[in-house]
C-alpha cells in the first residue's frame, strides 16, 4: 500500500528513474531474534526489527511497536511513511521503524525489560542521536524508551538521552509529549474546519481507538466545541473490539476512569453508565461529521467504506495508514474531506523532535512553549498542504505526498546519491 501510494505520486510529479528505485526501497534493513529468558525459567525468542527507509534530510525517526502481528512488511511500509511524514512537517529527520512480535499484555514488566534491553543490544551500533533515534509506538511506553535508553548508555559508557524520545519527564522526556499527536490530529482538524467553513461547535465525531491519540484527539476536539458521540476498542478478554455510543455525548473523564493501560474499556462498567454496547464497526456508521480512525492500519476499507455515513465531513487519519487505496478512492469521489495519516499525526513526531532538540541541547522547555511550538508547526504544515492542494487542484493526500516526496527528493539530488 506504502509503495502503490508512492507509486502513482512518483508518476504525478515524473520523477526520475533513480530517484524513484532509491525512495521506493529501504535504504537498510534489521531483524533479528531477541532470547529472552522468561519468568518460568525457561527461554522464548522474540522477532525484532528496525527498517531505516531513508535518512537523506537527518538522522532516522520512528517508533517501536510491541504487537504479536508485527511483520516486516508491516514495519518497512510504516518506515516510509515516516520519511514523508518528517519531510511533510518539515522537519530535519529521515523515516525510520522498529518492532518486535511480541504480546505485552502476556508479558510480566521484566520480561518486558528483557525485550527492550535485547532489542537494542542488537542494534546499538546502527542507531544513535545522529543516526536513527527511536521512539514509542503501539503498546510501548515512557518505561520502555528508558530500559532501551539505559542499556545504550551502559553498552556507550557515556549518557545520550538524543538516543531516544518519549522518555519519561524528568529524564530527558519532554512535556507535551503525551498529548502531541492526539492534539496534533486537532490542529490540523481545526483549520480543516476553517477551510470549510464549519464551526466546531457545530460538529459531532467518532473515534476508532481509546488509547493515547484517541484520548488525547477527544480532549482538544472537545475543548474547541465538538462532541465525540462514539468511539471503539479492541477487547483482550473477548478478542474483538467494540463500540462504545452515548448519542449526547461521551465523557473523556468518564471512560478514561474505565479503561484500562492500553486504552480497552470495561464493557460492565459502560454499560452501567448508560453507554450503548455496539461492534466493532459501528464506530464507522454513525452519522456524524467526522471520522477520526485512530487506532491500527488498514480499518477503512473496499468492504466497509459503504458504510459510511452521507453526513461525514471531514476524515482526519490519526493512525497510520487506515484507509486503504480502493477506500481512499471511494471516499475522494464522494468529495469527503481528507486530512491524510501523515500530516494529521505527525504531532506526535514534531514533538519527539523538539525532545530530541532539548535532549541534545540539555535544556528543556516549558509546557506552554513545547505545545505552542507544536501548534504553529503543524498549522503550518496544514496550510503548505492545502495550499498546494487548491493551486494544483490535488487530493489532499495527494498534495501532502508531492510536498513530501520533492522534498526527500530535492535532499537526494542535493547530496549527489542520485
């Protein structure tokens, strides 16, 4: 999906033969295995990988995802959106990803450690504050970066808090980071609003997920006047997700006290607080304004995109890569506005930046200042987009990729690789 997007954009603006093999190809590749001795005295090998697409405008940038279905097609395509999504935002970074097969919710906090401490003894010599620098994902955490963080310095012998962002405050962590891509989501929703000339106040959303963006994306989207109607999670226990529906309005603080770590929520508990208990996918029918799928790739599809519902707006991707190409056709010719995933959540990357800036600098910013400098970043990221959008009368996504791409591409040519 990654490369077919690529693909037809490499097309629009002709690129060169060998700038087109160079951007559509990882420039290198990791896996490994991890063994990891388990608190029942036994051994379990863990899968590991680290995908560095490209790094032409700076060091490497991405998360690390904890998931059993983690595969390295999985990490190699999320790698080369985050080399457009670095580039989209106009940031100094390269796109990069990580990921482990692994199950956290099974696992004990030490065999957790373990895998952390693993997965970078594997790799310290290819990552680095100016090389690749990691960050949280998909169930990885604070507490993760800084096992990672500690077993690079101990195999360094020196400390480099640059190494890695979404450590914890007071370690190097930068305020705001916690809220970065789930308000960055906002920022970019907010001027897509003013484009279209709709009032927040006006509007109704919801959600897919209830984990960090979600929430997050929930309290900025209710701050500015909208009301989120619905939201989904995946279930552990039944292994299945569910929505969650109060047609006045949910309560953030509400579902937030009923959720667990992960962001599943206690179906009893709902229930008892006059939620309606749906599937699945119920997220996606509700008539409301806007969409906000933020939970894992691929969820808006050929299958279900029927499903949605004439009076929607707006779709703002808070995850990464949740339509899917036969889906974000349909959703262009029915002229639904689209923010796509790799400007609507690059908040949380802007702000792993700004962490990295203040890591290396060893001087950290106050809240205000971190979340003000995240505000003008990706509105101005927004309006580079649409701008491009209505002069060459482009689909959103489209025009994000041919800003993203000529910028990758402009550093390739500008270094002499191609």
């Amino acid at each position: 999906m990654a490369r077919a997007q690529f693909d037809k954009i490499a097309d629009l603006i002709g690129l060169d033969t060998g700038t087109r093999e160079l951007l559509r190809t990882p420039m290198r590749e990791y896996q490994f295995n991890i063994p990891v001795r388990m608190d029942d005295g036994g051994v379990k090998i863990f899968r590991g990988f680290r995908v560095q697409h490209n790094d032409a405008r700076g060091p490497g940038k991405g998360g690390i995802r904890f998931h059993p279905q983690e595969t390295i097609d999985t990490v190699r395509a999320l790698s080369m959106w985050m080399t457009w999504k670095c580039a989209a935002v106009d940031i100094p970074l390269g796109g990069s990803k990580g990921g482990v097969v692994c199950d956290p919710h099974n696992l004990s906090a030490r065999e957790q450690e373990a895998i952390c401490r693993g997965w970078v003894r594997q790799l310290a010599r290819d990552i680095g504050p100016n090389i690749d620098v990691p960050a949280p994902d998909v169930m990885t955490n604070a507490q993760h970066m800084l096992w990672m963080l500690d077993e690079y310095e101990v195999i360094c012998g020196s400390r480099h808090p640059g190494l890695i962002t979404g450590k914890p405050v007071g370690m190097g962590g930068s305020l705001g980071r916690t809220q970065a891509t789930g308000y960055g989501v906002v920022y970019t929703l907010r001027e897509a609003l003013k484009e279209l000339k709709l009032r927040p106040d006006d509007t109704v959303a919801s959600i897919q997920g209830f984990g960090n963006v979600a929430q997050y994306a929930i309290e900025l989207y209710k701050q500015i006047g909208g009301r989120v109607i619905c939201v989904s999670c995946w279930d552990q226990e039944d292994q299945t997700s569910y929505s969650f529906k109060k047609a006045d309005g949910l309560s953030l603080e509400e579902l937030r006290s009923i959720a667990d770590r992960f962001g599943g929520i206690d179906k009893k508990k709902a229930a008892g607080l006059g939620y309606e208990i749906l599937p699945g996918g119920a997220w996606l029918e509700q008539d409301v304004d806007i969409l906000i799928p933020a939970a894992l790739e691929h969820q808006i599809t050929a299958d279900n995109v029927g499903n949605v519902s004439s009076k929607v707006k707006v779709i703002a991707e808070g995850a990464n890569g949740p339509t899917t190409p036969e889906a974000d056709e349909v959703i262009h010719k029915r002229g639904i506005f689209m923010i796509p995933d790799f400007l609507a959540n690059a908040g949380g990357v802007t702000c792993s930046y700004f962490e990295q800036v203040q890591s290396n600098m060893n001087y950290y910013w106050e809240m205000d200042e971190v979340l003000g400098k995240l505000d003008l970043k990706m509105t101005s990221a927004y309006i580079a987009v649409s701008e491009l959008a209505r002069k060459q009368k482009l689909y959103m996504r489209d025009a994000a990729y041919v800003l993203a791409i000529n910028r990758v591409a402009s550093a390739c040519h500008d270094r002499g690789w191609v």
